[in-house]
C-alpha cells in the first residue's frame, strides 16, 4: 500500500512550455562499465553545470560519482570523498567517527547557486545510530557543512524541490509522524501525518494543475505502503484533507505534473486529494516499473517489466500509451532514469550482475 502526503506550497509552478520533444522512442545498445565491486545507486544532479547530469553511487561501500563524458559512461575521478566528510561526522558527534558508513546520498542544490550539493547520510561502523546528515557544496566538493546531528531525528533528512522559488531545494526531516519543512532560507515548519515511516520517494509536483506544487512523501507501512493526501493552499496550514489507500506499490515516480506508481494491478496516477486513477491493467503480479521522461515532453513515462516483455508508456494529456517495439528490461535491484548525456531525454542507468557487476547505461532517442 502507499501513502502520499501532499501538500502545496502556496507559490505558482511554472507554466509548463510547448513540448520540445515528445514522440517515438528508441534506446541505444547498452553500454556496460565494469565495477568489480556491490555497488548501490542513489541519485542523479548537476554537478558541473555541463549539459548532462551526474550519479552517486557506493561501491563496496565508498562513495563514487558516475557521468557520461566524451561518449564514453565513467567513473568520474575526485578525491575521496568520504575523507571529506570524515571532519563533518566529526564535528557532528564530537569524536572521532574512525570508519563511516553511507545510509542515503542525494544530488541536490541546497544554495541555490545552480549546482549540485552532494547530501549523506552517515553512520560511524563502530557504533551504528542515528545517522548524521552532512553536505558537500558543488561543484568542487570541497567545502561541506553539517545538516542534522545525530540524535536530532531517528529518520534521516531528504531533500525536495524548489517549493518558495528561490533556486535552492527545501529539507524533509522526520521524526515518526511529526515532520518538518526547513525552508532554504531557514525558517522551520512542523506538520503531522498519519504514519511514521519513510519511504525514499519524496519530491513536489504540480498533480492538479491549479499552478501550485504539492510536497509528495510517500510512508511505508509493514508489507506495502499507505496513502494520504494532505493539501493546503498556504504554507502556514498543512492539513490532512483526505486519505486513500492504493494498494502494495512497487515503484513510484513524482515529475512537475505528474504522480505515477506501480501498484499490484498496473499503473495508476494520483489526480487530486484521495483521488487514484488506474490508467494501465497489467496481467502480472507486482508487475516492475522505472518512471522518467524518456522523451523530453515534461510528462512522466513509464518502462514496465511483466513475466515475458518489457514495454514503454508515454505520458501525454490524455494519460499514458503505449508504445511498439522492444524495450530494456527493468527490475533490477538499483536501477533509475536520469539525462546523462544531457540531450533533455531521461536514460536507463541500471547496475547489473551479482559476482561481476557492472553499471548499464541505456541512451534513449
């Protein structure tokens, strides 16, 4: 089951533009970077400002960066990172944290300043607790600071979007079902929901089009997730105006204007307070799902994995379609969508393999 807790923020979204792309589309041949090592995928964002988005990843454990350069999908060299967020833990639990270990990692600007700021959760090995929250600033990586100290909130920090249009993306914290917005100017903003636990998927989107976004966070109950839908027209007033339950979810997927997951039964989009459409039937159990714009048109597509086939709907006005011709296969334990060569088109980048793993990129077209 999924819980969605929305809540507008009481500035316009922007006005979505004339569609740039849209159409058919197609995914070059794969291309595989060998990692020798486990590896887990987080997150995608603009560290460098050069068209084409970069990744965070752990392997066996360390934190890496991943990009598409000169044609050609890397490792991008840095210096070691978790050696530069060794002082910041430091300085957040007052002792030397000796080895750390990596809970969560976001790409995000947190200052506004149209980079990437690399965002983790840490944990000292010796002594596993409540994970300490600090950041590095893009593009450089050079300088950080410390977000949440451990013991403020037994929830880890997430980031969200831009919601007060200042160019700098708002914090999430959580602490069971009291949570709080930290605006980017630093003001603090508690609400209540129904339920305490998090699941990854947090993000706004504009899912009724009055020209306000919506905060999107979705809570894990148990098994499956559960759904509430809390709006408000001011910031002020957070809400819960109705609530729904949409059945188990396996992936859920939050664009400008759309709110997309893959439930038990097919895919379904969230329309309004409490309100679920079912848009696709699926004749698989927990049929598997990747969410991103494919096309570049702004509206969320969808690749989905069944028993036998995998297939692409694209999103457009009058819900999603489908599309002829074969498509990668999705359902891989890290996998998202992410514009890495930067051609305004999300690609499939999964990780692969178990004793020789490798990171695949699928360009699309």
């Amino acid at each position: 089951m999924i819980t969605l807790s929305l809540l507008a923020c009481g500035l316009p979204g922007a006005v979505e533009p004339a569609l740039p792309f849209g159409g058919a589309v197609s995914f070059d041949d794969a291309q595989d970077l060998a990692i020798q090592d486990s590896a887990v995928l987080y997150s995608a964002g603009d560290l460098d400002g050069v068209p084409g988005q970069e990744l965070v990843l752990t392997v066996d454990g360390a934190l890496h960066l991943f990009g598409w350069h000169g044609g050609l999908a890397r490792l991008l060299p840095d210096a070691d990172l978790d050696a530069r967020l060794a002082p910041l833990a430091q300085d957040a639990l007052g002792t030397a944290p000796g080895d750390l270990d990596v809970y969560g990692a976001e790409l995000a600007d947190l200052d506004g300043d149209g980079f990437a700021d690399l965002v983790v959760s840490l944990r000292p090995s010796a002594s596993p607790g409540t994970p300490v929250i600090a950041a590095l600033h893009g593009p450089a990586l050079d300088s950080g600071q410390v977000l949440r100290r451990a013991g403020d909130h037994w929830e880890p920090t997430r980031t969200i979007a831009d919601l007060d249009g200042d160019g700098a993306v708002e914090l999430l914290h959580f602490d069971g079902p009291v949570q709080d917005i930290q605006w980017s100017g630093g003001a603090r903003q508690r609400f209540q929901t129904e339920h305490s636990q998090i699941h990854p998927a947090v993000g706004a989107s504009d899912v009724d089009g009055d020209g306000f976004a919506e905060l999107v966070v979705v809570h894990n109950q148990g098994y499956g997730f559960t759904g509430e839908t809390v709006y408000s027209g001011e910031p002020a007033a957070l809400d819960t105006l109705g609530y729904q339950e949409s059945g188990y979810a396996g992936r859920v997927g939050i664009g400008p204007h759309d709110v997309l997951v893959s439930t038990d039964e097919g895919l379904s989009r969230l329309t309004g307070p409490g309100t679920w459409e079912a848009e696709v039937a699926v004749d698989a159990s927990h049929p598997r799902a990747v969410f991103g714009d494919f096309n570049g048109d702004r509206r969320l597509d969808a690749l989905v994995e069944t028993a036998d086939r995998s297939d692409l709907y694209t999103g457009r006005a009058q819900g999603l379609r489908v599309q002829d011709g074969a498509m990668p296969a999705v359902g891989e334990r890290h996998e998202l969508a992410a514009d890495v060569d930067g051609d305004g088109r999300d690609d499939l980048v999964q990780i692969v393999g178990w004793s020789e793993p490798s990171i695949r990129v699928w360009r699309s077209e």
